[in-house]
C-alpha cells in the first residue's frame, strides 16, 4: 500500500536533487526542492525586519524573493493571512537550512503528538511507519509546505471534537492560518451539538487577528487591499495549464480543466460541496460506538473537507492521511467491504497524484478518492468483520 503510493514521490525527489530544478520538463523545471519553504523563510526574515509593508505587497515580495534566491523561475507571493506571518516569524531568526531542518523535524513531531493525544496511548509502530512513508509526507519534504502544521491541527480539532470540544476549538481556531481547509468544520461543529467548540474557536481565531493586528501593525489593511485582490486574479484566472492551476487537484479546478466553463465549474464544486456537507453533518450527527468508529468518522471528516474546497493542493492531504493511516491500522477501515479501494488510492494519490501532473501538464482528480472514502464511510453501517465476531 505504502510502495505503490511512495515509487513516484521518490523519483521526483531524486530529479530534484539531482538537478537542482534545472533541465527538466514541464512543471518540475519551476519547482526545486524546498520551493514553498523559501516563502516561508523570506517572511520570517521580513517580519522579523518589521518590513510587513514588503511581505503584504505582491510585486516587492516577488522581488526580495527573487533577490534572495535567483533559481525561483515562477510567480511567487505572500498568500496568507497575517496569522501565518506570526506563526513563521521565528525562522527569519535562524539559517535557512537550519531553519527548514527544524521546521520539518517540528512540524513532524508535532503531527504525531496529535496522533498521540487523540489515540491515547502510545502510537503503534504501523501508524508512525505508515505516516513516515507515505507520499504526501514526502510531498511536504519536497515542497517544504505547512501541511505538517495545518494537518496537525485538523487531527487534533477532528480528534477532540466529540470528547473535548473546548480544545478542539482552540485546534480549529489556529487553522484560520489556513481558512480554505476548515471549510467544513463548522458544520461538524453544529451536528455534535459542539458549542463550546464554536465558542473556543471563535475566541482563538480572534485572539490571532488581534494579536497579528497589534504585532503587524497595517498587516490586515494590507491583506484585503493588496493580497486578497492579486490571490483571487490569480485563483479565479481562466484554466490556462499553469503549473499552480495543474498542482491543484480540486473539484473547480478539475471542471475547467476538462472545458467547462468557470461558471460551470464552480456549479461542480457547490455540488460536491454541498454532498460534503450533508455527509458531514450525518456523520457527527449520529452517535459512535468504540475508539475504530470514531477512527473512521475522523478521516471520513478530514477527507470530505479537501473535496469541498475548490483551493487545495496534494499536500494539504497530510492530515487526513495520517487519519486515514489511524482508520486503517486501529479503525477497521480496510476491512469494511470495499472500504479499502478507497483508502489504497487516497493514501496512494498524492504520490501519483504529484507524478502524473508534472509529467504530462494536467490536473489529476485528487479529490475524488477523498469523497468516495467520506461518502463510504458516511452511508456504510456494516461493521469490519472482525469486530462482528469479537
């Protein structure tokens, strides 16, 4: 399961290292290694400089960017909410490569702390083998991404929810860093009668617009006047093959790039989101029975919310993987009728899924493993049969 999904991750990888992203074809050609953490680093340096004004200003972002590594060919710039500039603020401190080192060390450490806390126990050694292995884990290695960080929180908003929704509030509020992923949370919120999580939530989404605001000074003025208009040019520009449009593997993105047209396209993704809500408030509607239960409506959850966003990429998988990794190994997942053809090929996706689109220049529908494994798990009561006969 592992191998088929992490062959082609591999290979990417080693091109990239090998060549440095020089000579390539297609997409990888403008993707060399640790490409996304760069924006990361240079933010921390900026913040860290109090130079918000650069950091919030798409063209003087670009051209520090470029002054400080020559080799970045694509478009580059700040798409984040000020959240996520206090959140990288402590790297500028630090070397880049001893600051991605850390960064990627931590991230790490901290997602398999929040497997610990939901699991209760010690982590088995196939969830920590499987999580280590698997291709959107290296996706993150290769791209330096903060799905480590974001997918943390989602195990540990999902993870709490039912048990403790105080924390789980706190865990979503701190993913407004990354809002587009929390898409769904709300109405999980709602369906388990959560309202201590709504509350926490809201308070610590506050506390870290306050805290930005006061810390950034002019950040969030800057974020709506300057950001937010270059993000949605570029989110909403007409499917044109470029390599952020092909890296994207969402429902929108997936319509356009069939030929429908953009109006279509977002009529594609209000369906699929809107079966991903339904889905959603099923699932933390009902009541489970025993930890494997909870284990799947987790990853069911993690999953439905990347089919429902039209703005995400591979590697915002990560924390539904390591979910899914749970669901499998201590949640029957795999034993579940055909629960397992849609557990292999998400868990095995964002490999290919990185593979394919950068050798021949097209989306793949990285969403649709994610819908059928929330859909399954929603409207599937049969129990694995294991559990039957213990």
């Amino acid at each position: 399961m592992a191998w088929i999904g992490l062959l082609p991750e591999l290979g990417v990888l080693l091109a990239l290292l090998v060549t440095g992203g020089n000579h390539l074809p297609g997409s990888l050609a403008r993707a060399p290694f640790a490409r996304d953490f760069s924006d990361f680093w240079a933010a921390g340096v900026l913040v860290d400089a109090r130079q918000t004004g650069i950091l919030f200003d798409p063209a003087a972002f670009q051209h520090f960017l470029y002054g400080l590594f020559p080799y970045l060919h694509a478009v580059r710039l700040w798409s984040y909410p000020p959240g996520m500039a206090l959140m990288v603020a402590p790297l500028g401190f630090l070397p880049k490569c001893t600051a991605w080192v850390l960064w990627f060390a931590g991230g790490t450490t901290a997602l398999f702390g929040a497997l610990r806390v939901i699991h209760g126990r010690a982590l088995p050694a196939a969830v920590i083998g499987l999580v280590l292995i698997s291709p959107v884990w290296w996706d993150n290695l290769l791209t330096g991404q903060n799905a480590l960080i974001t997918g943390s929180l989602i195990v540990l908003g999902y993870g709490l929810l039912d048990r403790r929704p105080g924390w789980a509030g706190i865990a979503f509020g701190l993913l407004t860093i990354k809002p587009q992923l929390g898409l769904l949370v709300p109405v999980a919120m709602l369906a388990c009668g959560g309202f201590s999580a709504v509350l926490t939530a809201g308070l610590t989404a506050g506390a870290v617009a306050a805290a930005s605001a006061v810390l950034l000074p002019g950040s969030w003025h800057l974020f709506f006047s300057q950001v937010a208009p270059a993000m949605n040019a570029r989110l909403l520009h007409p499917y044109a093959q470029t390599d952020w449009q092909v890296l994207m593997g969402s429902p929108f993105i997936g319509a356009e790039s069939i030929g429908l047209l953009q109006s279509a396209a977002f009529f594609v993704q209000a369906v699929i989101t809107a079966a991903s809500a339904v889905a959603t408030w099923l699932l933390w509607r009902r009541p489970v029975a025993g930890d494997a239960a909870r284990y799947r409506r987790m990853a069911a959850s993690a999953g439905l919310g990347l089919a429902a966003t039209p703005f995400c990429l591979n590697y915002d998988a990560l924390g539904a993987t390591a979910l899914l990794v749970l669901a499998v190994t201590q949640g029957g997942l795999i034993g579940r009728s055909k629960g397992w053809v849609a557990a292999l090929i998400a868990y095995a996706q964002p490999g290919w899924g990185l593979f394919l689109a950068v050798a021949i220049d097209a989306p793949i529908f990285t969403w649709a493993a994610w819908l059928a494994l929330g859909l399954f798990c929603t409207w599937s009561g049969d129990e694995p049969r294991h559990a039957q006969e213990g």
